[in-house]
C-alpha cells in the first residue's frame, strides 16, 4: 500500500514539474498577454501591436474578447463560441493564406478592423465565422492596410468572407488596394458598402447584398469573378460613383454563364464617370429600375471600357420594371455603309464642282 502511495506522489510530481503538451493548442479569456519581441524572426511588422492581445500561431483554439488578434503566416484560428475583437482589430501579415473558422466573430466597438501587411500580393484571409452584430449594436467590417510587391493589378490583399449566417448589419467598407470577396452562402453584407481609393469587391455567389443595401464606388470597383462560371445575379439598392467607379462582368465567351447586376437606381456625381468593363450583349445585364431617380442624369456619364472610345450608353426596354443599359456601337456592317455613303458624297461634290465655272474666269 505504502508502494502504491510513493508512486502515486512521484507521477503527480511529475505531471506539475513537465506537464504534457499535445499538438493543438487554444486559448480563452478576456486578455491574453505577450512578448513582441518573441516573434523577432518573423517576416512582419509587429511595431504598431499594443501590449495586450494574442498572436495565433500554426492551428489554435480561440475564444473570448480580446482588444486584438495577430494571425502570423499560415495560421488556423478555430473560434470555439464566439470571438470577440477590440479596437486593436485583426492583423493579417498577406505573407500565406490565414483563416478564421468556425463559431462567431463580432467587435466590441462596433467594427471589426481587418489590417493588411506583408509582401505577398494576393495571400488571402479566409473568414468562415459567422460575423454578427454584438449585444444589440451594429457591427460593420473593414479591410485596410497595405501590401507591397507587385501583382498583375497592383500590390493588393484579399480577404474572403465565406461560410453562412452572416447577420451583421453594418457597413462593409475596403480602404486601399485591397479586395473583399463576398464567396457566402446567403446574404452576407446588410448594411451599405464603401468601396474606396482602388479597392475591389468581387461577387463569387448570387444574393450576397441586401436589396436595401447602397453601394458606393470611390474610386473603386464593384466586379464579378473570373473564375466562377456558374450564372452570378445581384441585386441591390443603390450603386453611387464618386470621381471613377467601375463595374467589371469578367465575362468571356464559352467560359462564363451570364452575369446580372439589378440596381433601384444609378447615380453618377458631377465631373465623375462609371467605367463599365467586359460588357457582352445579351450575356451580361446591368439593369435599373424605370423609376430610377438619377438614370436620365447617369447615362452621359457612362463609358465601355472595351470599346474604342466608350460607347454611347442607351437604354432598352428590360421588362415591365427594369431599363438594360447597352453600348449603342454601329456593327461593322453600318460603318460600311457610312463609309461607303461619305465615298458617293464625295464623288458627287467632286463632279459638281468639276462642272461649275472657275468664279473669276467671268471677270475680264
């Protein structure tokens, strides 16, 4: 018995002095602390972190409020419960792919701040967590930051918001060369979305923005994905453009279903233009509902970016609702018959004023 006891205390004295360690890990709780300084060797700058918060290394267990997260390179945070994010925000080095899984992410101070860093252009982070609102108050979602390198359009991040039960309602806002995929099932932004200074927002999947929903293009660019050929529809209330905006269908030919964009109404301000790109008729439909109360103001301030000199926006009769916007383009049968048309005009004024007296052979 007196054996059983002393290797009893010597397996308890062992478990405290190495306790064991699996291979997952996880953290919960209000406030986690750590040593900047412990993560000298990564490639990032971790200079504007505060003192408080948690950096997720490798696949981590995550729950609770904390004022903000790190997600280092190739990073899993599987949010167990809910995820509750301070004014610190996110911190996403764009250096590999990121992901945030699971559970429910919302902010404490009404937005949740996503900041962008690194080297790698076009290294996303992927969302899964159900983003919602947070104790009866709005919580909206921005991505922001910058990304050095260079990609075919410029240095950029990306953040991916998939996954379903998106609930949040507010405001969606993209700062920068940076681009938000809405890739969800079911409608993920039901506030209004700002669009700004060469962000992009792509559309991955139909319905993913409220119908009461404005989207504001400054000097931004709504767009559906190249690589989805499924038919993509969206819908929503009000697109605004500010200086530049543009509206890009990323359709080709024997590649993509069609794409339509259905709008309550167009409005374009003074001295700005909307840029529309890969734009094929009948296969793509930007359309606006006939009581629009800007579209008549909007239409002279429309250009095709595909087509050598813009185009001339027209509408046409949709259905009982809706105008569809076209390039009105002659085809090249009408350019041959207005050339042809110029060439007898030509001739013919040439025989006139062979025929006709030299005026100032009558004088003398």
């Amino acid at each position: 018995m007196i054996h059983f006891r002393l290797i009893f205390l010597v397996a308890l004295l062992f478990g405290f002095l190495f306790p064991f360690e699996g291979n997952s890990s996880s953290v919960s709780g209000s406030v986690s602390s750590y040593n900047i300084n412990s993560y000298d060797g990564v490639d990032a700058d971790f200079s504007h972190l505060q003192e408080q918060g948690i950096i997720v290394t490798g696949r981590r267990d995550v729950s609770g409020s904390f004022d903000q997260v790190t997600l280092l390179p190739g990073s899993v945070a599987n949010i167990k419960g809910s995820l509750v994010v301070g004014k610190g925000g996110i911190h996403s080095p764009s250096s590999d792919g990121v992901f945030i899984n699971g559970g429910v992410l919302t902010s404490s101070v009404g937005m949740i701040d996503i900041h962008l860093t690194g080297s790698h252009p076009s290294a996303t982070t992927y969302v899964t967590a159900a983003i919602t609102d947070y104790q009866g108050r709005k919580v909206g979602f921005r991505v922001g930051g910058k990304v050095s390198g260079t990609s075919p359009v410029g240095p950029y991040g990306c953040v991916y918001i998939q996954g379903g039960g998106h609930s949040f309602t507010g405001d969606v806002i993209i700062k920068g060369r940076n681009e938000i995929a809405f890739d969800a099932i079911g409608v993920v932004a039901r506030g209004n979305i700002y669009i700004n200074d060469g962000g992009w927002l792509y559309i991955r999947n139909s319905g993913q923005i409220s119908s009461s929903s404005m989207v504001t293009l400054n000097n931004g660019a709504f767009a559906f994905h190249p690589n989805v050929r499924l038919a993509l529809v969206e819908k929503f209330h009000r697109l605004v453009v500010n200086e530049r905006g543009y509206i890009n269908f990323h359709y080709k030919p024997n590649l993509h279903k069609g794409r339509s964009l259905y709008l309550d109404d167009l409005m374009i301000s003074n001295r700005s233009e909307l840029v529309i790109g890969d734009w094929v008729s009948g296969a793509t439909k930007l359309l606006v509902r006939k009581d629009s109360e800007h579209l008549a103001d909007a239409l002279g301030k429309i250009k095709f970016g595909h087509i050598k000199g813009g185009g001339v926006a027209k509408v046409r009769e949709y259905n009982n609702e809706y105008w569809e916007i076209f390039a009105m383009v002659p085809e090249p049968a009408t350019y041959g018959a207005i050339l042809a048309t110029v060439g007898l005009g030509l001739v013919f004024w040439k025989k006139c004023r062979s025929g006709k007296p030299n005026p100032r052979e009558d004088i003398n």
